[in-house]
C-alpha cells in the first residue's frame, strides 16, 4: 500500500513539471545595460510575477497556457507583451525598455534613498541635467544652482526658498552632496563647489524643505545632492575647451573709469571618459580652469582630477565594490569688501587682499550587495580633506571621516495594489582640525568633533495611486567636550504623502524636522577682515526648525508637445537659528584692567582691535518663512526639424523674525569667553535695555537679513537641425535688509585710516538701487551653438547680455558682460 501511495505522488509531481513551462529573460534599458529589480508581473492578484536579478534576469514557473505579461520599470515607458507557452516549454523573451518621455518621470535618488519617480516624490525636487551645465560652460556646480527655481548661492552658500542670507562662508542649512555624501568641510561645513567633478555628473537633485530625518545636520532647509554618470555599453569619451574675455562696465557707467587696459581673460578645458572594461566599470576625468578675474586682485585658478572604479564581482552575484576618488588645488587672490563704487567699485579695500592655496581630496571606498532575496547591503565611506593656506599666517587643515552603512528591501513588489520599501542605517563622522605647520597663527585652533546616527524610512505605495514616506532620524554630536544630549535629546521625523488624483495629476503634501549643530568654525573661528574682528561664540545653541508643504504637479500633453506645472506653498519655521550678529565680542578694555576689583579682569589676554567690536555667530531667535512657488517645464515639436524646450520658475518668501525677537525680548548673545553682552545698534537707548534683532538691522521691519523676496528664472531652448539657441534669465529681488553696521556711522568712521569709502559706498549704492525702477538684478545670458557633426560641437556665449550693474554679495560686484568661444568633441 505505501508503495502504491508513494507512486502516485510521484506520478503527480511528474504531471505537474510536465505542465508548467518557464518564460526567462532580461530585462534591460535602450543601451543594453540590465535593470536590477524591474517588475515581470503576469497576476499580481494570485502573485504570479518576478523580479530581476542583479543582471537584468528574470524566470517565471507558468502552467502553459497564453498570458499578457507586464514589464515595469522607474523612470521607463511600461511594456506589455502576449506570450503563449506550450507544456515543458521554456521561451527566452528578452525585453528593452525606453526612457520615459514625460519631464515628471525623471528619476530620483535622493528623496528616498532609491530611485522613484520625480512625480510621485512627497516633497518638492528639481533636476539639473548634466547638458545644461555642459552647454553653457557651467565648470563649477553653484552656477548651475543659481538657474534652478528658488535657489540662490552667495559666496558658496546654498540658499534654497530663503533657508539662509549670507554667514560670511561658515555654516549651511542645506547639505550638499556628491555621490550621496557630504562633501562640506570639516571646520565651516561649507561646500567645496569647483572640487565636485562637473565633466563626470549625470544630475543634480535638489530637495526643498527640511530633509535631517535622512541626512541629518546642515540638511535643515534641503539638500543638492551631485551624481556622478555610470558607463552604459558603449563607452563615452568626451573633451571641451572655452576661452573668453570680460567686456569691463559701459561706457557711461560711473564705475568705467575704474577698468584698466589689461586683458581679462578666463578658459578652461575638461575631459570626461566613462567605459566598461569586462567586469570594471570605470570613469575617470579631468579639469583645468584659469581666470584673469574682472576685479583688481581676483585672479583664480584650479585644476582637479576624478576616478571611479566600479567591480562586478562575478563570482558572487549582485556584488560590487570599488572606489570614487578625487582631487582638486586652487590658487589665488580674493578679497572681502570693495574700497567704493564708482571709481573704486573694482578695487579692494586697501590690506584686506588674501593671497590663497587650497587642497581638496576625497577618498571614497564602497561594498554594494544585492541578494537572491532582494534585500540590498550597502557600505561606504568617504575621507575628506581640504587644507586652506594665506599669505596671512592664517589656515586650517580640516579633515572629514564619514562611514554610513545602509540596508534596504522592497516587499510586496509582485502585487499591483500595494508595495512597499524598507530602509534603514547607520552613519557616524569623525572631524579632525589642525592649524597648518609653521603658521603664525589658525583660525580655529586644533578641535575635533564627532557626530552618530541611526536612521530609518518606509515608503509605502497603496491602490497603485497613494504613495506615504514616514522616516526618522536621532543624531548625537560633540564638538570638543560640548554635546548635544541637552539641546538635541530627541529624534527627528518626516511624513509626506502624494496622491495620483488622475493620470497626471499628482497632489502632495509633507512635513519634515530638521536641525543643524554648530560647526567648529561659529564655535571657535577667530580672524580679521581688516581691523575687523570675526570672533567664536563657545555657547551657540543647534538650531531647530520644520518645513510643511502642501503642492500639485500636473501634467500635460497635447500633441507633439508635453510638460508639466507644479504649484506649491510652504511654511519654514525655525527655533533659536544662527547668525553673524556684530557686536563688541572680542576682548574689551574691561577684561584687560582692573586687577582682582574687576569680576571680567583676565591677564595676559591682549586687547582686540577696535576693542573687540565685530561679528560673531548668535543665536538670533524664532523665525518663520512663508512662501509660494510656481514652475513648470514644457518641451514639443514643430515640424519635424524644431524641437523648443521651456523651463520656468517663481519663488516668493515671506521671511520674517519673530515680534518678540525683533524689538522686545532679551536675545541672549555672548562674548569669546562666554558672558552675556549687548549690541549697539541704531538706537542707542536700546544697549542699556534688550538685545533686539531691530538693533543690528538695516530696515524698519522685522524681514530677515539678505534674503530676496522674489526670484524668477527662465530658460529657453531652440533646436533647428543641427543648430541650437538658448536664452536664460536670473532675477532676484532687492535686499531689504543687511546688517545695519555696514551702513553706519561707525563703519563709516573706520574710512579714514584706509584711504578708501567702503561702507559709505554700500550705503550711497543701496539708495540708487531703491531709486531704480527696477531694485533687483537681472541678469540675461544667451548660448549659441552648432553641430558641425555628431562628434563636433562648437558653441558662442554671451553673459549678462545687458551688462547689468550687481553685487553677489554686499560690496562685491558680480562679473561685467562676457564672451566665451566653446569647443567640444566627443569621441
């Protein structure tokens, strides 16, 4: 009997194989290159599908039978395709899928840590393509930032929907990235914009609001995150030359007399190479910029060089490792402040010229596993370096460790009605800051700070048209003895959710902590601009803050042409944000004399210049940033040789300080040594009675220092055949408020002992810009260029086309109207 029963089964089980056929094959994209977990769904109801390996593979166990099979990928057009299979059989069905055509299908990385439609995203994302900062010989990344909608950098600082004005190169409320990974310095965070490999970039994305919950500090008002292209089958070689000429003021400018017969000249060559070699991928790159400058004493030059080598190893499959390295060294002159306008405008103030060598280095190794069961491993690091030497005796070499490990798994992922993705890890940083050998004397002095995270995400997709994103974040740092267990004692946490009201309309809504620690540089930085002291502030407070968003993309098309517009409005609040406040900060009279009577007398420290009076990073209050923006893209056809592409994009922000903080309470601001102080500022009963953020402002009203209300940008492609034409505007609106001692009486004083009218300039230069009918900059450049062949490319730039008069910065002009002739070929 037990034989009989056993033969049946047996029977059964060889029936069974005998009915079912297997369907394999690969999955890949336009350039043959294998897409890793692309969805093969034939019943997602009764869990009939897979998803591919590594390598692009797929297998399928099917009764025979004929079945419509769904190929799905991100960012790729869907492609559904009839198969019949007969018993026993096994057909091979290897399938391309092509780039979607719709703008809101760009592919993002950074909103979640994995790759996700732009459009299914909860948060607000813009994506700056590698063409436009190609084309329009953009060779460091913050001019490429400065065309995206509502985001601005002044002197290397990223401002994106009003985050940040302008803190004197220390400090950023938005974290920049490359290749996923901070790339700020160890002592002022600040971005290393020209040592990020522009030649080699495949995109730029920008998250606007608050993003800690992933990324933790300096991600407070965002992120602008560099990746770096990969090899795809074929390899992509590529070198470009520019040379241009500054054209100096017009002619009936006030400031012509101060452009001098020199020749201004400015060019760059780079060289990208991205090819796959058996089971290495590997890209490799170089650059060279040299720039005579427009102003006197601002000539600057760089050279860097990048590599990434890539393994598949392929004894082990869904393994890779390898490492991304670069360099970069500059050289140059630059200074603070002007020594006027008109006449003066493109000279220095006298003494305050910096004669600089910096070094950039980052050394990037990396382990990435995928297994058998789709869950996906990932360890990387980076070493950061970046020495900064002067011809003042001053310097730093500043060093970052950072080390994050990451896991992450998709669940569900056969089923059409609901998927989701886990992801969570670990980060820890390790900053290292040492004066530079034989200095007369450092910055910050030799520190050290440390910082460890644990983090976590799940996105959710629900009745295919709901997408919700929970995540959070705890983060402890030190810096020296100080930590953040008392001012940072919790974790932070975002949620957002976007919802597909129809085919392509998308509503979204978020909100997201965030929460940025003092760097070394506003604990400990001590300099001078001048006889101007920029002083440390040992009891600076971590600011606090969330961003809340509430948006609809739509898209469109009709015909040849498709787009999409994208409304949204958001609310930014902060607690106890940081700032450069002036003030007497320094070592007065009062802690030099007085003997034991004197409670403030400490001996041997020398009297500062100026008796201590100058800027020093504070803590500033509570603020809030209301505001709207409005953007949208739209690219067609006419005929079949015209192709047009639109980009557009309105901020508006409403930055405003809080009542209480502007002209009542008591702010508390502190000294080198850690005692309470108070400013003086345009009203001098104010010292005696609180410390108020109206005291140091320049305007009646309490909007928050260097912020544009408006900003407008546009840009606009045409492509006839073989000929291309592109226009781009810029316009940011006029600074309201500045720090009100650039413009007073008592900086004005400090002129005659420099033979210079810096300060009085500023103050005669801001009523002509509130006199114009136009207060703000506008800045229109224009690009020209041609396909002699496929390979062969030349190109004419113009920049500010209408020479426009502007500063970057307060008592900085930004560059005249300029040529740049561009050569590129690609092999």
């Amino acid at each position: 009997m037990k034989q009989i029963f056993a033969l049946l089964i047996t029977l059964s089980v060889i029936t069974l194989h005998a009915q079912n056929a297997k369907l394999v094959g690969k999955v890949t994209d336009e350039q043959g290159e294998g897409l890793i977990s692309a969805n093969v769904i034939v019943n997602a109801s009764k869990g009939l599908g897979a998803v591919t390996d590594y390598d692009g593979n797929y297998e399928l166990s099917l009764p025979a039978g004929t079945y419509s099979v769904l190929y799905k990928y991100v960012g790729k057009d869907e492609k559904r395709i009839k198969v019949t299979l007969a018993e026993g059989e096994t057909k091979t069905l290897n399938v391309k899928l092509a780039e979607s055509e719709r703008l809101m299908d760009v592919v993002v990385v950074t909103g979640s840590k994995y790759e996700k439609k732009m459009s299914e995203e909860t948060v607000s994302i813009d994506v700056l393509k590698s063409d436009l900062l190609k084309n329009n010989n953009l060779n460091s990344l913050d001019a490429g930032m400065n065309r995206v909608p509502g985001v601005t950098v002044v002197d290397g600082q990223a401002n994106i929907r009003g985050g940040a004005g302008w803190s004197y190169g220390a400090g950023s409320r938005v974290a920049i990235l490359y290749d996923d990974m901070p790339i700020m310095s160890a002592d002022a965070a600040d971005a290393k914009w020209s040592a990020i490999p522009v030649e080699n970039i495949e995109q730029v994305e920008i998250i606007k609001g608050a993003a800690s919950a992933l990324y933790g500090s300096s991600a407070l008002n965002g992120i602008i995150n560099a990746r770096t292209a990969v090899p795809g089958n074929e390899p992509y070689t590529r070198i470009q030359m520019s040379a241009g000429l500054y054209e100096g003021p017009r002619a009936n400018s006030s400031m012509a007399k101060t452009w001098d017969s020199k020749t201004h000249a400015f060019g760059n060559l780079n060289f990208a190479d991205r090819r796959k070699l058996g089971q290495v991928d590997l890209v490799t790159g170089v650059a060279y910029d040299g720039n005579k400058g427009y102003l006197d004493s601002s000539d600057a030059s760089w050279i860097r060089a990048n590599a990434k080598i890539r393994w598949r190893v392929k004894q082990v499959q869904g393994l890779t490792m390898g490492v991304n390295v670069t360099a970069y060294h500059s050289w140059g002159k630059t200074f603070f402040i002007w020594a006027g306008i008109d006449s003066l405008a493109y000279k220095p103030l006298p003494n305050s010229v910096s004669v600089y060598r910096t070094f950039r280095a980052t050394v990037d190794p990396f382990v990435d596993y995928y297994d058998k069961h789709e869950n996906h491993f990932l360890l990387r690091g980076r070493i950061f370096t970046s020495p900064n030497y002067n011809n003042t005796g001053q310097g730093s070499i500043p060093t970052k460790y950072y080390g994050e490990f990451q896991y992450s798994r998709p669940f569900f992922q056969k089923k059409e009605n609901f998927n989701l993705n886990f992801m969570a890890g670990l980060v820890g940083t390790h900053d290292k800051v040492s004066s530079p050998e034989g200095a007369s004397g450092s910055l910050f002095g030799n520190k050290v700070g440390y910082s460890a995270a644990v983090y976590a995400q799940v996105d959710m997709k629900i009745i295919k048209t709901l997408n919700i994103t929970l995540g959070t974040r705890w983060e402890y740092f030190q810096i020296e003895k100080d930590n953040s267990l008392k001012d940072l004692p919790y974790p932070v946490f975002r949620v957002g959710a976007n919802y597909q009201a129809a085919e392509a309309t998308y509503i979204r809504a978020s909100f997201g902590q965030g929460f940025r620690y003092p760097t070394i540089a506003e604990k400990y930085i001590r300099t001078s601009v001048g006889a101007i002291g920029i002083y440390p502030n040992p009891k600076v407070k971590p600011e606090k803050g969330y961003s809340a968003e509430l948006g609809l993309k739509q898209g469109f098309k009709f015909g040849k042409w498709s787009g999409f517009v994208d409304v949204a409005g958001f609310y930014n609040g902060y607690t106890n944000m940081m700032e450069f406040t002036f003030g007497q900060f320094g070592n007065t009279m009062y802690d030099i004399v007085g003997g034991a009577a004197n409670p403030n007398y400490r001996p041997n420290k020398p009297l500062d210049p100026l008796f201590g009076v100058g800027f020093s990073s504070q803590n500033i209050g509570n603020i809030r940033i209301l505001g709207t923006e409005i953007l949208g893209a739209v690219n067609g056809q006419v005929g079949n040789d015209v192709t047009m592409n639109f980009i557009f994009g309105y901020t508006f922000i409403d930055p405003k300080v809080a009542k209480a903080d502007w002209e009542k309470n008591d702010l508390e601001l502190y000294n080198v040594f850690g005692d309470k102080v108070r400013v003086a500022g345009k009203d001098t009963s104010q010292v005696a009675n609180t410390n108020s953020y109206a005291a140091t402002s320049s305007s009646a009203t309490n909007v928050l220092k260097y912020r544009n209300k408006h900003t407008f940008r546009f840009d606009y492609t045409v492509r006839y055949k073989v000929i291309e034409w592109n226009f781009n505007m810029q316009y940011n609106s006029y600074v309201e408020n500045i720090d009100y001692a650039f413009a007073s009486e008592l900086f004005v004083g400090f002129e005659k002992g420099f033979n210079a009218s810096p300060f009085s300039g500023l103050s005669e230069y801001r009523k002509r810009q509130e006199n114009k009918a136009i207060k703000g900059d506008m800045i229109l450049n224009t690009t020209f260029s041609w396909n002699i062949t496929p390979k062969l490319k030349v190109g004419f730039l113009i920049k500010n086309l209408l020479n426009w008069e502007y500063t970057y910065r307060m008592g900085y002009y930004g560059e005249p109207r300029n040529y740049t002739a561009q050569f590129s070929y690609q092999f």
